[in-house]
C-alpha cells in the first residue's frame, strides 16, 4: 500500500534535481554567451555608438524600467532608438495612436523612433547591449518577454507564473512571429515556455531568433 508513496517521492526528488541542474546549466550558458558575445561583437557596439550619437542628439545608450525575476525592477539596457523628447510626442499622439499604443504597448507608425533606431529595432542590433543585463543575472538568454509594470494586468492570472522566472533576451515570442502576433499569443507562447523550458528548448529558440531576425520576420 505505501509502495506508490515511495515511487512518488522519488519522482518528486528527480524532478527537483533536473530543475537544479537546468538552473545551473542555463547560468553557465548565459554567463559564457554574454562575455564571448561582448568580446565578439564590440567593434559591432563601437560602430553603432558612433551612429546613433551622429544620428541624433542624446545619449548613446537608454535604460528602460521592466519587470525581472519575482516581480522586482530592473533596468534593460539598449541602444537609444528614440528622440529626446520622446515623452512630449508620446502626449500628443493622435486618439487612434493612443488606443493602438494602449492596447500594445508599441505603435506601428512611432513618430517618436528616430531613422537609425528604425533598422536598429527592424534588426534586433538594438538590443545587444542586454548582454550587459544577462551578465549580472538580471536577464537570460532565452525567458519570457520582459514586460513594463503596466502591462503586468495583460497577464491576468498567469502574471505570478510570468514572474517566477528570469526574462530573457529572447524568447518564444521573439522566435515565433514577434510583431505579427497578437497580444494574446505572446501571453500563450510566454506560458507555454514557462511550462515547457529546458536547455533543449533554449536552444531551438536560439536558433529560431536567428533565423527570424535574419528574415525580419514580424520586425517592425
């Protein structure tokens, strides 16, 4: 009678150790791909400093408020794509444009983007200086999408689950359609991460980013 018990526990216990090993598996992955990526790639940061600097006034680098692990508030570090007085637009958006950005969080047609942050966000290069946040532990390679605090309401029930893990560079959604997605399928694809990740899943993700990048599939 106590036989299922036991066989329980240890089910319980080996799943518990593959959480483990998967945790320290994915640091280890994240802290070596952030350091290599940021050796490799910094002519490529040095290039788009200068650009971005020529540009348009402002700073180079612009820090954004999201949500990272257990709900605290971190700071996720890209290359400024936007005007300086991008706030100032963003209050005389026209009734149309504030239900859009409302609803999405993002315009189509964003007055406030300049030229060179157009390709930067179109090619995803915008967010390289996030290396930066997986190489504190702030984000992951490959996690749910990092989201502002009010969009948090977006996730009704699911938005503790959403906060258990870290965010990630990229993630399901970034992989599978990006902006042709609605809303609603970014809740799912973030959930069905969540409930399926593994270093194997990491790495199709990998991989799937590249190739949608390199397609621009869903950027705009």
């Amino acid at each position: 009678m106590l036989e299922p018990k036991v066989e329980y526990s240890n089910l319980s216990i080996n799943v518990k150790e593959e959480k483990i090993v998967y945790k320290i598996l994915k640091r280890t992955i994240d802290i070596i791909g952030s350091l290599l990526g940021l050796i490799i790639l910094s002519p490529i940061f040095l290039i788009l400093s200068i650009v971005v600097k020529a540009d348009s006034p402002g700073p180079i680098f612009f820090a954004h408020k999201r949500l990272g692990y257990n709900g605290n508030l971190i700071r996720i570090y890209k290359f400024r794509t936007m005007v300086i007085n991008a706030e100032e637009l963003l209050n005389n958006l026209s009734p149309e444009q504030k239900e859009e950005f409302a609803k999405n969080f993002k315009l189509e047609s964003d007055p406030r983007i300049t030229k060179v942050g157009n390709f930067l966000r179109k090619s995803s290069l915008d967010e390289l200086p996030q290396l930066l946040n997986i190489l504190k532990g702030e984000l992951s390679i490959v996690g749910p999408r990092p989201i502002v605090e009010k969009e948090l309401k977006n996730y009704g029930i699911y938005g503790e689950k959403l906060l258990s893990v870290k965010p990630g560079l990229t993630g399901n959604w970034q992989a599978n359609g990006r902006s042709d997605t609605t809303y609603e399928e970014r809740v799912e694809m973030d959930m069905q991460y969540i409930d399926n990740r593994s270093i194997f899943m990491d790495i199709k993700i990998i991989f799937k980013t590249f190739s949608a990048v390199i397609k621009k599939q869903g950027a705009r």
